[in-house]
C-alpha cells in the first residue's frame, strides 16, 4: 500500500511556462530540432523529528554556505549509525522522484528493500502531464509525498508531518525547463532546501545526481550544480557525522536518440563538423539509478565525486551513426554540420539577449546545444587537459546498441527530452 502525504499548504502553483511556445525563443529549438532532428505505511520505530534533539540545524545556517571544493578531502568520515541498520529501517527522501532518472532511483531504492519516500509534485512530469493518481501507481511500495522542494517552509512542513526522521536525502532535482532562472532554482536553491530540510530531519547522508558535463563549466545549470556540489563538501569539512556521494554520468540513452526515428524514415543522420568532436559512454537509467542506489550503503562512495559512464567503449556521433545504419540495414547517409553555423547562432540571440533581456532562456538554449555537439561527456583529465574515455569509468550491463534496437522497434516512449527538447 502507498501512503500519500499532502503539505498542508498547497503547492503547485509554480510550474513554469513553457518556454519553447515563445516565439521569441522558437528559432533556438526549431534549430536544434533539426540538427538532432507497497510498502506497510511509515513505521514509527524512531523519536519523533519534532522532539528529537537531532535538529540541529537552524535557520541561520540556510544561507549560502562559501564554497571550498578541498574542504571535504580535509574531513574525517565518522560511521554513519544509519549504515548499521537494515534496510527497512533506513528512511530514504528522493526529490526529483518523477524525472528520467529519479522514478529508476525509487524503484530501484524501493527493490533493495529501503523505506523510500517519493517527494512529487501533484502534477509532474514533462508539462505536467501526470497526476496524483499516476505517481501513486508508479511508486507502489514507495511513501509519497506530495509537496513543494521549491518552498523551503512547506518542503520542511511536509516532511515534519512524515513524523519520521530521515536518513539519507537522494536529489535527482533538475531543472525541466533549462533556462537560466530555473536552473538556479532547482539544480541550485530546490536541492539546498532539500540539503538543509533533510539535516533538519536528521538526514546523514546526500547522494545527488549531478552531471559529469560540470567538470568544464560554461552554462548556468552547471554553475548552479557546482555551487551545490562545493556547498556539499563545506558541509561534510564541517561536520564529520554528514556525508555525500556526487555522481557525475555521462549522456543518457534519451539524449541520444532523437535521430533513431528520422534515419529510420530514411533521412541522413545529422552531426557537426567531421561526427568525431565529441564522445560519450552512454548510460541507461536502469544502470544509472542502480549505481545511485549502490551510493546509500557503498563506503568507498563517501565524500567521492563519482563520474561514471555505460559499458563498453566511448562512442563518437559518426559511430553512433554509424551502428544506426547497420541496425536498420541502411546504406549510411551522413548530413555534415560546421559548428561555426551554432557560433554564428549563438552570436546573433547573445546580441538580441542584450537589446530584449527577456530572450536569455534562448541564448542559454543555444549554448546549450554548442556544448552538447562539440564537448565529450568524459573525464576530463586533470594532468592533461583533454577528455579521456580509458579513465571514464563504466557502470552497469545495457548498450546504446540495444536501446537503438528496442527504440527502431517500439520508437521513444518514456525517452520523450524536456521542456527544452535538447536533454
Ligand atoms: N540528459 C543527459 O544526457 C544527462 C547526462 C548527465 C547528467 N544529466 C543530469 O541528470 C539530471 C537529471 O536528469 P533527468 O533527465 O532525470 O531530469 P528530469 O527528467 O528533467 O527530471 C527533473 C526532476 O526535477 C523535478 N523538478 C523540476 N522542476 C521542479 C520544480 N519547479 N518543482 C519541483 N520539482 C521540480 C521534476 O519534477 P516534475 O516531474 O514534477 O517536473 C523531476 O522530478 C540533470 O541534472 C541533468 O543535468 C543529464
């Protein structure tokens, strides 16, 4: 049976508009586009958070915390009493519990047999397309909670009303829309309530899905989950009895296959420059929440940052091309790109940006995109400066190959990319 808890305070008012219905904005996409062309209910085995003396975090430490990478590699790693307990016993708080990757986490969370409470919106997914009822199907043997990570003050009343404290805070929070603002205030502001609600509620340990694309930082959702990457390890530096694992993966399957069915239809697989300025080791959900999973009780996955990619080699756009063509039995028909033409784009909306402010998401959007056709999502190698597949490490059992093959069958259902359509 499920268990659905509302916050007192209704919270749904704040979807964003959806910025690719903006005229203004629409070259951008139109752009891009064409290039890519139950559980038993809560146990109560535990002081009540209300009264318990493990809330010791207060207000004054809501501000931004200075950020200081280093610090965590300077803190000693006390045993977490969480670790000692069974499964059933850890309570396990997942923000951004209805996106891609965070409704894997919590089935994944909920088949090792942890107590997971599913924070969601009352309308989630892309658009809001799914209802109370739809998540409460989707999460049977999970808790839900429905409330608002973006209110501190409701967030932090939800979870008071779960009347149970909590162990670990798992954040697959992103911002759907890409832009800007949201950016800052989902990857960044939505996920510290999280940090600091989940401390609040005795929370000791923070697993939060970031990207591995944060390593070189040009774009404002990068910078927003830098600056809460660093506020995690300020806070592990400070206090020996928190802890965190940052994942950092490589692409999804769904930003990859955008062009499965156009090449099907028989148009030319579209890629810039020569297909080979960019890599990636491509990574399924599945694979990716149960390497999240392995975060709540793994040791050597404290106070790391843990970049991490699919099997099997790194692939460049040419060769994904490439296994497209011979999967649909195709002679191989290539559509070339120069990446000067998205230069040329992103110098025309970074003039418009400065004349008509409102027109930023777009400029955003088409850096955006720049970054995805020409950087690899790999490890960035400190020593050398350049991306290198052989030290991306690999996770997990499922091959772009056979997600081609299952999406040229039953085509892109549950792959659909955000509000955006770039990831
Ligand atoms: N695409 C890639 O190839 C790739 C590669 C590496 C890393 N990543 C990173 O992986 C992360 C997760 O990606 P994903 O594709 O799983 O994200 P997603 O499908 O867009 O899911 C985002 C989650 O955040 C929640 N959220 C967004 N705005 C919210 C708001 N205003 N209030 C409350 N909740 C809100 C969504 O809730 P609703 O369902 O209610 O909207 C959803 O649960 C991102 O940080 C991304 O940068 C992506």
């Amino acid at each position: 049976m499920s268990l659905s808890l509302s916050s007192k305070a209704p919270c749904l008012q704040n979807h964003q508009p959806l910025r690719n219905s903006n005229p203004r904005t629409s070259f951008c996409f139109h752009f891009i586009n064409q290039l890519q062309v139950s559980l038993p209910p809560y146990r109560f085995h535990v002081p009540c958070a209300k009264s318990s003396s493990f809330i010791k975090y207060g207000r004054e430490r809501l501000d931004p915390i200075a950020a200081s990478p280093a610090a965590a590699q300077a803190a000693e790693i006390a045993p977490a009493p969480f670790r000692s307990k069974n499964p059933k016993d850890i309570n396990i708080l997942v923000v951004g519990s209805t996106g891609y990757i965070g409704k894997f986490v919590v089935n994944e969370l909920v088949k090792r047999g942890f107590n997971v409470i599913a924070v969601a919106r009352e309308r989630s997914g892309i658009r809001g397309k799914k209802s109370k009822e739809e998540t409460l199907n989707e999460f049977k043997g999970a808790n839900v909670c429905f409330s608002d990570v973006t209110s501190m003050d409701v967030f932090a009343n939800s979870v008071e009303n779960l009347g149970n404290p909590i162990d670990v805070v798992v954040s697959c929070l992103a911002s759907r829309s890409g832009g800007v603002k949201d950016s800052w205030r989902i990857d960044y502001e939505a996920t510290k309530n999280s940090l600091m609600v989940g401390r609040n509620y005795g929370a000791s340990h923070f697993v939060l899905l970031s990207a591995i694309c944060v390593q070189k930082p040009l774009l404002e959702f990068q910078r927003a989950k830098l600056k809460l990457e660093a506020e995690l390890m300020e806070e592990a530096a400070k206090d020996v009895g928190f802890t965190y694992s940052i994942v950092r993966p490589t692409a999804f399957f769904k930003s990859l296959g955008g062009q499965v069915d156009l090449v099907k239809e028989g148009k030319p697989y579209v890629m810039f420059g020569d297909g080979k300025l960019c890599a990636c080791k491509p990574i399924s959900e599945p694979d990716l929440a149960s390497f999240i999973a392995d975060c709540v009780l793994s040791e050597d996955k404290i106070n790391q940052v843990l970049p991490i990619g699919g099997p099997g080699k790194a692939l460049t756009p040419l060769e994904q091309g490439e296994m497209l063509f011979r999967l649909l039995r195709k002679e191989p028909k290539f559509f070339k790109v120069p990446i000067e033409v998205m230069d040329f784009a992103i110098g025309v909306l970074d003039f418009l940006v400065k004349i008509f402010p409102s027109m930023e998401d777009a400029a955003e959007f088409g850096k955006i995109g720049r970054y995805y056709a020409a950087e690899s999502m790999l490890l960035l190698d400190p020593e050398t400066g350049e991306y290198t597949a052989d030290k991306t490490p690999s996770y997990g059992k499922d091959t772009l190959e056979e997600f081609f093959e299952r999406v040229i069958r039953e085509g892109m259902a549950g792959q659909e990319l955000g509000e955006q359509t770039i990831f």
